[in-house]
C-alpha cells in the first residue's frame, strides 16, 4: 500500500496492488450505502485461509467525506478495464472508463481531496503517527512518499567568487614561469570548484516495519525479538528488557492472541490517579488493526501497570469500532488475561535463585547458573508490590492467589523479603496464627515493646510499613487455614501461664484502682499482659478498632472525618506487666494510700508514656510536659512550690532607648577619630 500527498492540489492518494474492482464491483460497494464489499468477499472466501480483513458493515467508506468534499476511486480489474468512480457526497456519484490516469495494472487508487480545515491531513507527520497507531502491525507494508532533506555538492558559479580569490588567481597567473603547455595540462586537471547545499528529495519509506510477533509460535519467539518488540510497543527507548512477558493464544468461546509484558520500572505517577483514570496500557486489536487502548474491561485497576496488547479475529464490532457489541466477551478475556498475568508474575518469583529458600539443594543448583534472574522478584516487588496489594482489596476471587505473592519483611528474615509460604514453614510447633505488626518503618517497629514476649519465646512477627498494608490486613483475614493477628492489639495468645490466674487476683485491685483513674482518657479496661518482659505497661486498642498507626494515617488525610475517627478508634486498653518494679511499686503505694495525689500523678504519667511509646499521640501534649517537668523537680530535690524567678521588670521610654542609640554611635567616632590622630 502507498500513501502520497499533493500539497498545493490538496490531494492524498492512497493506492494498493489489490484485486481491484470491476465496474459493477463498484456500482454495488461504493454505490451502495451499508453494502460490505469486504463481508461478501469473506463469506465466499472462508475457506480459503486468514483473510486479515476487518470490514464488515458496509459504510467505513463513507467515513472519507468528514474530511474530503470530492472522492475519486480508481480501480483496475483483472477482468475488466480501468474505471473511475467519483461523488461529492451529494447523493449522486459517476463512472466512467478512466483513459487520462496512469494506468494501474491491478489494485485501486482512492484520492481524497481534502477540505479546506482537513489540512493537518497533508502532513507528512499527522499521516505517520496515524499509520503507526493503527495499522502499525498490518501484515503487508505500508509505504509513504516521503521527502527528505539530502547535502548535495554543486559546481559553485563564477559570480559567487568573491574580488580577492580573482586577484589572488591573477597574481597566482603573472608568476608562473612553466609554459603554457604545461600550464593547460596543470588546469585540466583542476577539479571544478563545488558547494553543499540541502536538496529535497522523495523516496518510499516503510511506516511498519515491526512483526507481529503475537502470532508466531511463543517457541520460536527469542528474548531479543520480545524485547525489541516491547521496546516498540510501549515506545520506551531504554536498554532495559522486561521484566518478563507472557505471550499466549487462547481458544474456546472467544479465541484470541495476547502477549503481555512486565515493565522495568514503575510510572512515576502510576498511584497517583490510581481510581480517576480510566487509561490501560492494553491495546486492543482485531486482525491486528488497533481499535482503542481505553478498555476497563481487559484488565482490574491493580493490574494496569502491565503493558501489552490483544488480538482476536472473532470480537464483534460495532460500526464506530469503539466499542465492542458484546461486552461478555470482554469478560471472558479478562479473567483468561488475569489468570496468566498471575502466573507470570509467579513465575518471575519461581526463577529466582534468592527466593529458592525452603527448597531442595537440586533446586538450588539448577537455579545457580541463572544470574539473569537473580533479585529479579526483589526488583518487581519494589516497583509494583503496591499494585498486588490493590489486588487483594479488590479482586476476591482471586485473593488468595494474590497472597502467595505477597513480600515482606520480618523479625527472622535478615533484612530479606519472605513469603507468607515461608512463614509459615517457620512457624512453631502449636502456632495457631500467624503474627504481624504495623508501622511507619522497621526500625521503630524493632524496638516495640509489643514484640518483646514474642521474640524471647522465638516467635516470628511481620512488618507492615506501606500505609496501604494497614487496609490490606483489613481483607486479607487468613491464609492457609492460618489467621492473622495483629500483636497491638486486644487477642494475643502465647500459650497459658500457670501463674495468669495468680497474678490477676494479685493486681486486682491495682487494675480495678487504675481503671477508674483513666475513665476521662477513653480507657475500657486494665489489664495484666502476657506480651511485655522489659516495658511496664503499653496501650492496646480493640480487635476491630484501629491501631495507633491507621489512627496516624488517617489524622493525616486532609479530609477525614473527625466524627467517624472518634467511632473508628474504639477503645483502648492498658495492660501492664506484673513482673515490673515500676508497676509491683505502684500496686504498694495505690494498697496504702489510693488517694494519694502523688500517686494518682505518677499513674497518670506511666499511662501517657505508654501511650506514646504504643504509637499513639497525646490529647494534651501541655499536660503531659507539665507532669515530666514536675517529676524532674521531685528528682531534684525542687520544691512543687518552687517559683520561676522574675525578671526585672525596668520600662525603657522610646526617647532613653533613642539617646542611648545616638550616645553609642557618637562614642565610635570619637573612637574612629582618635585612632587616626595617634596615627
């Protein structure tokens, strides 16, 4: 197919070396309005093969008048002569037999005289971009008369020789004492004196050059040929392959073709509009002409970072080609499309040597020799690990799929990624749960007082520090037969102690003391911990409620509401550790005197430490200062009573502060002066 432009005549012509058409071929299919030349040809040809063609409602044709007021149609057929059809759209259209064209041979010639506001379509560039999105994967070429810019040397005119070469030549003439035989030889033998200048030239340039790879045997297809091919579907000019790619053909209800890749890299904006866009990097295709990359239908949200395309020969269209006619054939696609993209990415973590813990040595071995794949599962979490997350929010049928690809850090994983799989291969003998905690980075949650019984009765606890993990845990209720414990909050089972029953009635009434103490601080209960071994006490919050880090995140969004966060809170709850000095004191000093100020003020203190050191923030940070500072006094022997000193209270007029101002600057030139006189 060839495509020229005339830009002074306003004419594009495109011309293909086809069957072409007879007369009456085009009295019925251009004469006709919803009369499918191409639907026709199909039914009488199905048995001959992929026919690649795409029409089918008979009016595509007439989409030329939205930019051409006068269409000529030029056809030469084996069985008949050359004709021409023409129409200005005006209800009426001509034939005749063409004797002033060129002759074609065989194949048709459409031109298209453009409109005068249709301009942009005789530029060379608009014509391209429009190939290359469209029919970039057409299987027969497509070629454009395009011009080209050249450096070209010309023989420079006597005239352009400026006065001083001439003289120069002259001179050069008068000294010369050869004769005038060897003279003549010597100038026949000069080279003419030439110039570059840049000539236009035209030449046939190939718009679509890249194969569809797709419908090739995924066998035959080499990792170069993938990767040149993502490089040019997704335009992204770097050296980086894919991550990885699944290329596939599907066949029953709706056969179709797909292969889809796995950047590199993440958008930089790829969360930003995460619920507002409605763009998929999908691009859909039927007999490998584009039909739109803005179906919601081929992939769920979470999985819109995968870029690739489909292709069928059987997804009925509607006439504008924008929509499909029938949209359970989209449904059936996108669960086919699911399925595979899941296992690729599992795949991805499969062929990784550094995720190969657990397995056999045979495995191991197989995997060393495969440095390409090392860190690469690492390097996909890092970049879309977010996006698997979103999945298991969203996508319940496929929730638990979506959890085995789920990594994450943990007490005993040595700063490396694992595996709810691993995890639980690694759990003790008797574990009923598997125990994770939440936070805003993993060195704060290290340090927590929360994970102080579990790590010395060698528990393993997870780390949750994307924001995004506190809503995922709100979903992902277990796995495996193994539920999911949060270890701030109320439900901690470690196993009985002998002694629990014990140490209740002991701290009895120091809990029963205390609770009544903190009834204005939104406090439910009191509690002896069996999760604390060096903290005194912390501050749980109920099994439904939110944990001091959802509390932080969502303090943090602009638009929260206040009412609903007061309800989401639920309530809190103390629990202290039996085994501490600080609270084995404070039980003496609440059985002695339980109205004692000093003791209801220390109480009150330990509540606020450990409420900051739980993760929540203060009410009243004031108060809280204030009961620090009034401790301090104590340690050092400071009266309560003791009162700051005063400052000297001395009112200076503007006039004192203005003569003190002009008698300092006279004093440092007087200075200035009699520094200069010694000199």
């Amino acid at each position: 197919m060839q495509i020229k432009l005339d830009k002074e005549k306003k004419i594009l012509s495109i011309r293909d070396r086809g069957i072409g058409m007879t007369k009456e071929d085009l009295i019925k299919n251009l004469g006709t309005i919803a009369k499918s030349g191409t639907s026709a040809f199909v039914e009488k040809m199905q048995t001959s093969g992929d026919l690649n063609l795409i029409g089918q409602f008979g009016v595509g044709f007439y989409s030329v008048y939205l930019v051409a007021d006068y269409v000529e149609v030029i056809s030469k057929h084996n069985d008949d002569k050359q004709y021409v059809w023409e129409s200005k759209a005006d209800g009426a259209f001509a034939i005749s037999e063409d004797t002033w064209n060129e002759p074609l041979g065989r194949g048709t010639e459409i031109r298209l005289h453009l409109r005068d506001e249709a301009g942009e379509y005789l530029e060379e560039s608009k014509l391209k971009e429009l190939v290359k999105k469209y029919s970039e994967f057409i299987n027969f070429p497509i070629y454009i008369w395009a011009s080209k810019e050249v450096d070209v040397d010309v023989p420079t005119d006597e005239d352009d020789s400026s006065d001083e070469e001439e003289k120069a030549e002259k001179e050069e003439e008068t000294e010369k004492s050869e004769s005038e035989s060897e003279d003549e030889d010597e100038d026949s033998e000069k080279k003419p004196k030439t110039k570059t200048v840049k000539e236009t030239t035209f030449e046939w340039e190939l718009l679509n050059d890249v194969k569809a790879i797709w419908l090739r045997n995924p066998k035959e297809v080499t990792e170069e040929e993938y990767a040149k091919f993502y490089h040019s579907l997704v335009k992204d000019f770097s050296d980086e392959k894919p991550l990885a790619w699944s290329h596939f053909n599907a066949e029953g209800d709706v056969e179709f073709k797909a292969v889809l890749f796995v950047p590199p890299k993440a958008p930089h904006d790829l969360y930003e509009s995460y619920y507002n866009t409605n763009k998929a990097n999908l691009k859909l295709y039927v007999r490998r002409v584009f039909i739109s990359d803005e179906f919601d239908e081929l992939l769920p949200k979470y999985l819109n970072f995968l870029k690739g395309l489909v292709d069928s020969d059987t997804l009925p269209l509607n006439v504008s080609r924008e929509m499909l006619q029938q949209h359970s054939s989209l449904k059936t696609i996108k669960k086919k499309l699911i399925r595979k993209a899941l296992d690729m990415i599992r795949k991805i973590a499969e062929e990784d040597p550094d995720e190969s813990t657990g397995k056999d040595k045979k495995d191991v071995e197989k995997f060393s020799d495969d440095d390409d794949k090392k860190g690469q599962y690492t390097k996909f979490w890092n970049e879309f690990g977010k996006s698997i997350k979103l999945g298991i929010i969203e996508d319940a049928a496929n929730r638990n799929r979506l959890a085995k690809l789920l990594r994450f850090e943990s007490t005993k994983s040595d700063g490396k990624l694992t595996s709810l799989d691993q995890y639980i291969s690694r759990m003790k003998a008797g574990q009923k749960d598997i125990f994770y905690i939440t936070g805003a980075n993993k060195e704060q949650l290290e340090k927590s007082p929360f994970l102080e019984r579990l790590k010395k009765k060698n528990y393993e606890v997870i780390f949750f520090t994307d924001p995004v993990d506190e809503y995922l845990m709100q979903y992902l209720m277990d796995y495996e037969d193994k539920k999911f414990q949060n270890v701030s909050k109320e439900g901690l089972k470690l196993g009985k102690d002998t002694k629990d029953k014990e140490l209740k009635e002991s701290f009895k009434e120091l809990t029963k003391w205390w609770k009544g103490a903190l009834a204005s601080e939104n406090v439910d209960d009191v509690k002896v911990s069996n999760r604390l071994d060096n903290t005194p006490c912390v501050v749980v919050t109920s099994k439904y409620g939110w944990s001091a880090n959802m509390e932080r995140i969502m303090q943090s969004q602009t638009l929260s509401d206040a009412s609903k966060q007061a309800y989401m809170r639920g309530k809190r709850v103390l629990e202290i550790n039996p085994r501490h000095p600080i609270i084995k004191e404070l039980r003496e000093r609440v059985v002695k005197d339980p109205e004692d100020a000093g003791v209801q003020q220390t109480a009150q203190l330990i509540y606020q430490t450990a409420l900051m050191e739980s993760g929540f923030s203060l009410n009243d940070p004031k108060d809280f200062a204030s009961r620090i500072y009034s401790t301090v006094k104590s340690s050092l022997n400071i009266s309560p009573d003791a009162a700051v000193e005063e400052e000297d209270d001395v009112e200076e007029t503007d006039a004192d502060t203005e003569m003190k101002e002009s008698s300092a600057a006279k004093e440092d030139v007087d200075t200035e002066y009699s520094g200069k006189d010694e000199l």
